[in-house]
C-alpha cells in the first residue's frame, strides 16, 4: 500500500465571498478551508462518511492553532498537504499546510488534535481496529518526513528585560 507522503490531495481556490476588507482571504475562512482539508484527510484514513453512519461515530477538534504566513487573494488557487504527527485509541494529532497552488510559497498552517466520538453518547470511544491499522501505517510514512516547525507552537510575548537607570 503506497501512502502519500505527505497526503497531498485537497485543492480550493479563494472565493469572492471571502475576501475581507484588506483585499486577502478573511481569517475565518482560513478555518472553513483547512475544515475542508480535514474531510479530505478522514477520507484517506478510511474515516469516510459511510463508516461514520454506520458505526455512529464522528470525530470532534479538540485544540487547533493556525499561522499565516503569506497573503493570499481572491480567485487564487491553494493546494493543501496533511501529516499525521501521532494518534491513540481514540485521538489524533496532524498539521495541515496551505500552499499557494501555483507560486508554491506557504500561506498558512493550521495543526489539530481531532477525538473520536459515539454519536450516542457524545463521548469518546475507541477506533475500529481498521482505523488504527490505518493510522499506524501512515504515520510509519509520515515519520520520513522532516521535523515540522509549525507544531507545538505556544502564542505569546517574549518579555523585554527592564532595567533601571
């Protein structure tokens, strides 16, 4: 079985609509494409929409975090890549970089810590063991992959030493 390395499947180009007042993609629909990536991704890892419905299961973000690096603007095309950086029983953890799809720079990331969930309970629940088989062989792949400066960041100010003349 040949795992993309990374998974590199998911296209969009900026819409109208969502361009905000600075001419470039509003903020918030940086999160409606990269949630566009993630359906892409549960695709790939065989989370697909009719192993949802059957096993009445979902999956629900626990955490993200998003950086933007470069602008982009209307009608522009982004081409998306996906890592799985590490999974458990019932959790996730991946990173998704938006890349403009023609001038190839990064314009932005967006990491995620996805749970799965029973629809019934609306709690945790454990993966099918296809699932994990899945997620264990695309990590194996991924793992080749360099060590990726966007994950685990922390948001905040450094401080400045004061001194006292």
């Amino acid at each position: 079985m040949s795992i993309p390395t990374p998974f590199d499947q998911f296209r969009a180009t900026v819409q109208p609509d969502w361009i905000d007042h600075n001419g470039h993609l509003n903020m918030g629909y940086y999160m409606v494409v990269f949630d566009f990536a993630t359906d892409e991704f549960m695709d790939f890892v065989h989370l697909t929409r009719p192993h949802r419905k059957e096993r009445q299961v979902t999956t629900f973000t626990l955490e993200g975090h998003i950086t933007y690096n470069q602008e982009i603007g209307e009608g522009e095309p982004m081409r998306f890549t996906t890592q799985l950086l590490d999974f458990d029983e019932k959790r996730f953890h991946y990173i998704h970089h938006m890349y403009h799809g023609t001038k190839g720079y990064l314009a932005a990331t967006n990491e995620l810590m996805s749970l799965h969930v029973s629809l019934e309970t609306r709690r945790s629940t454990h993966m099918q063991p296809e699932i994990l088989e899945r997620l264990d062989a695309i990590k194996s792949a991924h793992a080749a992959l360099p060590d990726n400066p966007y994950t685990g960041r922390l948001i905040g100010l450094k401080s400045k030493a004061t001194t006292t003349s």
